[in-house]
C-alpha cells in the first residue's frame, strides 16, 4: 500500500528534475539573444575612427569614406547573427595565435555568432572567402595576416545598417570580447526591421 502512494510522488519528481534540465542556463535566451543583452553596455559605437564600427571604410584606409560591398556570404549570415571571421594559414607562427584567440572565442560564444575559419592552407572555396575578405581590409593593402573581423547591424538615423571593425595581426583578449559581445548586442537590438 505504502508503494502505491510513493509512485506518484517519485513521478512527480522525475518530472519536476527532467522539466528542470530543459530550462537550463542556456546562454541564449531564445528569440531575445543571450540572457546578458539585457544588462550589457556596449563599449563601441558608429563612426570612422579606429575604435568604431564602421559603415564605411574607416580614416585609417586610402578609400576613406567610400561603401564597402559587403560579401554574399557575409550579408546571408546576418540572417541568422553577427559574422565573426579570421583569416590565418595554418602553421603561420605570426598569425596563429590570433587565430586560436578568435577561434576560441567563436566556441565561447557559439550559437550567438556566425563563425568564419578562413584557413588559407585549406585551399579551395575556404581560400577564395580568405582573399575575398580582404574587402574589409582596415588600411588597405597589402593585407597581412591575421584579418579578423566582426559585422554587425545597426539603427541609423532610422535605417538598419551593417557596422563592421576588423585588424590585421593580434588584438588583446579583452579587447577581442568587448567587440565580439558588443556585435552580438547591437545585432540582437537592432535585428528586426
């Protein structure tokens, strides 16, 4: 007798416990981006100095001023994030430790970002998309390695906009998180419209 009246309390709990893992900590808060958005300050805004996002080539570049054209695959993958991307060759000793800083944090932050590997050393279509992003070269040419960049969406005077920022060689990690969450951020704030 006394096992019947436990088996719906027990049935109670496994569901109480199985329901409880289905509204984990899930750092992406469901339509709405990742449970920090909502606190986050961003640390960079539009502009066209060196420590803005950009809408169009930045002071630093000879076509100062000019509009970018944006990649196919760059402006497909804001449908679903902010695009992160690295442009590296295996085996660079120069550039590999920027590319292992981003790469981690593309896995930090995975399912918030649309994550780009442009290993040159893979050849092929990986290699075309690695020159291609050259496109948003900060300074022009010649371009060197490691290119990292981070295009985002932004609200101008009304209009939805793609800012963007990206370096040639290494960038401090706390720098490389303060860009990387403050494109997540504008992307979720201004994704809609």
């Amino acid at each position: 007798m006394k096992l019947k009246s436990l088996i719906p309390l027990i049935c109670i709990i496994l569901m109480i416990s199985f329901f409880s893992g289905c509204t984990s900590n899930n750092p992406n808060n469901g339509n709405n981006g990742p449970s920090w958005i909502t606190t986050y300050t961003p640390v960079h805004s539009l502009g066209t100095g060196t420590d803005d996002f950009w809408t169009v080539y930045p002071e630093i570049n000879p076509k100062s001023g000019a509009s970018v054209s944006h990649l196919d695959w760059v402006l497909n993958s804001l449908t679903e994030g902010c695009v992160l991307f690295v442009v590296h060759r295996t085996g660079c000793i120069g550039c590999q430790a920027q590319a292992d800083r981003v790469i981690g944090f593309a896995e930090q932050y995975q399912g918030q970002v649309e994550f780009y590997d442009l290993d040159i050393a893979l050849g092929g279509a990986v290699e075309q998309q690695a020159y291609d992003a050259y496109v948003y070269d900060p300074d022009g040419e010649p371009g060197y390695i490691a290119l990292t960049g981070i295009i985002t969406i932004f609200k101008d005077n009304g209009n939805r906009v793609f800012g963007w920022h990206s370096w040639e060689g290494n960038v401090a990690d706390s720098d490389m998180e303060d860009w990387i969450k403050d494109g997540i951020y504008y992307y979720h704030v201004n994704k809609q419209g």
